[in-house]
C-alpha cells in the first residue's frame, strides 16, 4: 500500500505492522476492491460502525483515522477527488 510505503519508514517495525493488520482485518474486507473514488462517506462509516459493534470503540477510532490519513494521501497524488 503506497500511504504504508511513504509514512511506514518513519515508524516502529511494531507500528507499521500493527497498523497494516487492523486495516487488513477492519477496513480491506469492506472496501480494499474499491477504487478511492467509489469509497464515499456513508461506505467509510459503516466500516467503523461495523468495528464499533464488533470491537472497541478505540479500534473504530484508529481505523477511521488511518483511512482518513490514506483518502488525503491519495487526493493529494491525485487518486481521487472525493474527501471521506
């Protein structure tokens, strides 16, 4: 994943992997075959709510986080145009 390429060099190794394993386990299943423009708002939140009824509220919060930093990181290449 290029947002993990071009932010995980200044992480931990413990970080990086921590943080690729809650996208892989809470938010690929849901959305990691849509392109970043057919990910829209509502998609976005009901990947967190899904993990808010399912874990705790802090894994909800670090997922929807780390998907927000990867939409920006990818408007900003000019991947897509839609903000979530």
């Amino acid at each position: 994943m290029a947002w993990i390429a071009a932010h995980g060099k200044q992480w931990t190794p413990q970080h990086r992997t921590e943080v690729q394993s809650t996208l892989e386990r809470f938010a690929f299943p849901k959305i990691g075959s849509l392109a970043l423009d057919a990910i829209t708002a509502p998609i976005a939140l009901d990947v967190v709510h899904s993990i808010e009824k399912k874990q705790a509220g802090e894994t909800a919060r670090r997922v929807r986080q780390r998907m927000g930093a990867i939409f920006a990181y990818g408007i900003a290449c000019g991947l897509g145009t839609q903000p979530c």
